[in-house]
C-alpha cells in the first residue's frame, strides 16, 4: 500500500466515524494529533505540553486494519476511553498492569458502533470465556471488570500480538492531575456540542450517562431536591402564634406556618449488599435532609418489602435480603401519598431488579455512591450521586 492510499484510508476512516458516531467522531476531531513512526502501537493517548494528544503510528495503524471501518472502529476504541476517562483514572496505576489492560478494554469494547462490524483481535467477555471459561455481565465499569478478573486470573497473560493501543502513556499524566482532568472533560463538552449538529448517533444509555456525568454541572445533592421541593409549593396560613418575619418589629401584624402540602417520602436501602459503614452515612444524610426542609418527612427501610421508621434518631438496622423498587412505590400507593405533591428520595446502591417499574411517581430522586449503576432498565427521576 502506497502513501497515498494509506492517506486516503485515514481519511476515509475518520469520515466513516464521524458519520456512523458524530460523538465519537467528534471526540478524536478534537484530541490533538502527533504521527510517530517508531511508536510500537497503532495508537496511543498521552498527556504533553498541557494537552491530551492522539499519538498515531500510520504504518502500523493501516498494516493492522485493511479498511476504513476497521480505521473507525479502532478511533472509536480512543474515543471510548476518553469518555470513560481511564487515562485519569489508571494514570498511577497502569505500568505494566495487564488487568487494567484488559478490564478497560472489556468496559470500551462493548460500545463500539455495531454498524462497522467487528474490531480485529478486540478483548471481549468472549474473548475471557474462552480463555477461563467465565462469562463475565454485560455492562460493567472497567473497576469492576478489573476485580473479577483479579479473582480467577493467577497469571494474566499479555495482550500478545494485539498493537493497537499503548495504555502505559496514561501514566504521563503524573502530578497534572487536575489540568489533566480539565483538559479531558474539555475535549468530551467540545465534541458534544460538535456533534449536536448531526445528532450524537445511535449511543447505549450507559454511553450517554457517562457522557452527561461529564458535562452536566456539578451540585451538591441537597441543593438538586431541595429546587425540587420549591417547584412544588406549600400553603401557608396565619398565626398569631409566629412572628412575621417581614417586619418582626410589627407585633400587631400576623405571622405564617407552612400546611405542608408537599411530603418528601425518604427510603433507605436496607438490603444484604449494603454495609453498615453504607447504612451509617445514609442515615447521616437522612437526618440533615428531616433538618433541612420545609416539608412533612417520611423516613422509610426497604429490602424486598418496606419499613416505617417512626423515629429517624433511635433507627437499629437489621441487614435484610433482597432489593425490590417496585415495593417503594407500591407502598406510596397503599399509604395514599399524592404523586403530585410528593418528593421520592431513594438512597440506595443500586442494585435491584432491571425490569421497568410501575408507577405514577415521577418527582423521583435516586441517591447514589459514586460508581454505582441504577440497574433498572428504564430510570426515571433525577440519578443524584452523594
């Protein structure tokens, strides 16, 4: 293959994203680019000169891959661990670490646009089971792709003759953490509002929830619900009993108290998976959200069936089993709560059943930890992490 074939073949590659993944696409458009002949790999990411470089070996690149959606696919692999951010995440970590090598290729691999085809010697959980004889979930976080496979795996194998990336250039990233991570959330909102003109392309919901954890700004969680309480808002009456607030030197004039027509409905996750380290910092947030509202609080255990907690300070847990979500609301029902005039708060670590619930609730927010996943198949409400 000449140069100018190899040329075309880039280009072509590059326009086949773009128009199969825009947000993709964008992605690589907006990376800087550096051609490295002596580079070992097709492909690599590094943080230089205050900025995140694509370092692209044309040789070896067009040697591996023979056509222009094979080109795509493998740009689409970068693109993929930009919007997962593993170049932060495993900067430390990645010297010669064959699992994070692999459990961060499993986590990418997954949502590489199907209309291409598939990506020559690509690491998928196929490719795990016929090598262990483990089929490992669909849809995990490259972290907890990395712990299951530290449980079965004795010696990790290399990657053997797989070129295609260099994941030992995250390193490069050293003290410049926080430029580094800037500059990467930078590059992730550009190629959004790049891609907003054709559209970002057909992309799995847990793409686009990574993406909107990125660019979406960053609130404390409190502040979330508590602008959803005052989209909902409370009656109040008058009373001579309060002094009114407006002008307190005026004892002639009346005061107010809130009837609280809005009720803040707040469910804790007492099942099995949470520990009680989990459980002590839910009910932390428990008791500053009974402070700090101006609304009628109703705090509540779930497992597979729900619990009233009549009183929030003198709570005993006892751990329970499963993880039901459709019990919460089904308990809302039976307690005549309004699904106009409430507030679900659900804190929780997740995990429950993936099938769609019922229910005419929808002023809904899921409190989550930080790497954690509502496994519902259609989420709903606002996803808030603590």
């Amino acid at each position: 293959m000449n140069i100018n074939e190899k040329d075309n073949l880039m280009i072509d590659g590059v326009k086949t994203l773009l128009d199969a993944s825009p947000l993709y696409g964008n992605i690589v458009m907006n990376l800087t680019r550096e051609n490295d002949l002596n580079s070992p790999y097709a492909l690599a990411l590094k943080w230089y000169n205050h900025s995140w470089i694509l370092v692209i070996n044309p040789e070896l690149l067009t040697h591996l891959f023979t056509n222009h959606n094979q080109i795509a696919l493998a740009l689409a692999h970068e693109a993929l661990h930009v919007i997962w951010q593993h170049p932060l995440r495993y900067a430390k970590k990645r010297q010669h670490n064959t699992l994070i090598d692999l459990g961060t290729d499993l986590a990418v691999n997954q949502y590489l646009p199907e209309q291409l085809g598939q990506l020559p010697s690509a690491v998928t959980l196929q490719t795990i089971f016929e090598m262990y004889g483990k089929m490992l979930p669909a849809g995990e976080d490259s972290a907890a792709y990395i712990a299951r496979l530290s449980e079965f795996v004795d010696q990790v194998p290399m990657r053997g003759n797989d070129k295609l990336d260099s994941h030992g250039d995250w390193s490069s990233v050293g003290e410049s953490v926080a430029e580094a991570t800037s500059a990467l959330n930078m590059v992730i909102k550009k190629a959004t509002d790049d891609a907003k003109r054709s559209g970002r392309g057909q992309l799995s919901h847990a793409v686009r929830r990574q993406i909107d954890e990125v660019i979406a700004p960053k609130r404390n969680w409190r502040a979330v619900i508590r602008t959803g309480l005052s989209q909902l808002p409370n009656k109040r009456r008058e009373s001579r009993a309060r002094f009114n607030r407006r002008q307190a030197y005026r004892l002639d004039l009346v005061g107010e108290i809130s009837t609280y027509n809005t009720q803040l409905a707040v469910f804790i996750d007492n099942s099995a998976s949470i520990s009680d380290q989990q459980a002590g910092i839910m009910m932390a947030n428990v008791l500053q959200l009974t402070k700090q509202f101006d609304a009628d609080v109703h705090v509540f255990s779930f497992d597979t069936q729900v619990h009233d907690i009549k009183k929030v300070n003198d709570w005993v847990r006892h751990a329970g089993g499963g993880t039901t979500f459709q019990s919460i609301f089904n308990t809302l029902v039976a307690q005549k709560f309004n699904p106009k005039q409430t507030i679900v708060v659900i804190l929780t670590d997740g995990d429950g059943e993936t099938n769609s619930l019922h229910t005419k609730f929808r002023h809904v927010y899921w409190l989550l930890p930080k790497d954690k996943k509502l496994s519902i198949s259609q989420p709903f409400g606002k996803i808030v992490i603590m």
